[in-house]
C-alpha cells in the first residue's frame, strides 16, 4: 500500500512540522507500507528563523524545502493522483496555514491553493482516505467547502493545555460546514463516512513521545479505512 504525506515545507513555523511528518513515515513503514511524498512547487509564503521566531528577508520554494524531510525524493502535487496513492497524510505546521491557505490571516475566510484543493477533493470523491494531523484539518475543512461534504474534525480539546486558541479554530473550521469534535492528545477522530482521520498532535502542549502515540494511532486508524 502506498500512502502519500503532503508537506507545506520545512519546520512548523513556516511550512511542515517536521517530528509529525517523519513520525508518519515511520508509522507507515512499521505498519508494512511505503510513503510517498508530495509537494507544491511554490514559494512560501514567507521565511522563519527557527531559533528566534523572526521573518528572515529571504524567498524559499516549499517543494524544495519539504525535499529536506523527503530526503530529495519528492514529487510534485500536479504530477500525483488518486490512483497512484491508497491515502494521504498531512501533517502540522503553519505551512498549511501560510502556504495551502492563508487561514494565518483571514481565519476561516481564507482561501486554499487551488493544486491543494483539487487534489484533496478528488481523494475524498474516490473514497480515498485522508489523514490530517495537528492544525491540517483547516485545509481539509477548506477544500470541501460548499460541498454536500461536511467532514467531522478535531483540533483538539479545549479541555488540555495548549498554545493556540482552540476554541477559535473549532469555531473557525464550523464556519466551513465542517463539524468540531473535541478531542485529546491520547485520542484521534474517525470520520467513517467521509473517510477522514485527525488526530491533534502538537495542537496541545505534549511532547514527541506522545505525539508519536497520537500519530501511530491516526495512521492505523487511516489504513484501516483503506479496505
């Protein structure tokens, strides 16, 4: 089974979250299945120094930079289609709301790359399961805007700490027509109908040993609707 993982770039502040997307790579190959990963070949919407939190006065191509966690081999979303994958998987970062929207700016008025969402509507029309980690479900909820689809997702809890407004993306993702399920980092939301999985990662304050719990359970949880 081949599982795609669609990365925004490099590093959480400005494109994938780097420890979620490579603790899917290993989910997937522990699990007895291959990755394949998937980029947009276009510019981020701008640079992060990790280190300080500040813009750097630099332009970075997110393909390029989502090659660093690829390890180079990467393919493009143009080039990818359902038929080639059994899954998907995105992982966190604010790359999905930065560089496949511009959620960062506008919330729920955002708007999404138009590669990004042709690609996830035609998973969801062919049955192919969609696996969204961390914040990724904005995207979701996003492509399948105005649809007759109304996937159920989950930012996580309100009810843990976190360092984000919870309740502001819960309240922002059911503007979209999408329903808001809460849940916690030892749990994930299946939406059998839809073929949806999320999972809340590093929405809440945790730690990497966790978030690797919460994404084996999420890729499980995906796989297993692959049949």
């Amino acid at each position: 089974m081949k599982i795609g993982i669609l990365l925004s770039g490099c590093g959480v502040y400005d494109g994938s979250e780097i420890q979620e997307a490579v603790l899917a790579m290993l989910a997937i190959q522990e699990l007895g299945h291959e990755y394949v990963c998937i980029g947009l070949n276009a510019n981020q919407y701008h640079v992060i120094n990790h280190l300080t939190g500040e813009t750097m006065p630099e332009t970075r191509n997110g393909m390029i930079e989502a090659a660093r966690i690829a390890r180079g081999k990467i393919s493009e979303i143009g080039t990818i289609h359902p038929a080639d994958i059994d899954a998907v998987v995105l992982p966190g970062g604010f790359g999905n709301a930065k560089n496949f929207t511009d959620w960062a700016f506008k919330g729920s008025d955002a708007k999404i790359d138009d590669a990004v969402k042709l690609f996830l509507v035609n998973m969801v029309n062919v049955g192919k399961p969609i696996c969204a980690l961390c914040v990724s479900p904005i995207v979701v909820a996003k492509a399948l805007e105005g649809s007759s689809i109304q996937p159920s997702l989950t930012l996580g809890t309100t009810q843990e700490a976190s360092p984000y407004d919870i309740l502001a993306f819960n309240q922002g993702i059911e503007k979209t027509g999408a329903t808001s399920v809460q849940k916690g980092i030892t749990e994930i939301q299946i939406d059998r109908e839809n073929r949806i999985v999320s999972a809340p990662c590093y929405m809440q304050e945790t730690d990497i040993l966790s978030v690797r719990n919460n994404v084996k359970m999420a890729i499980e949880a995906t796989i297993g609707l692959c049949y």
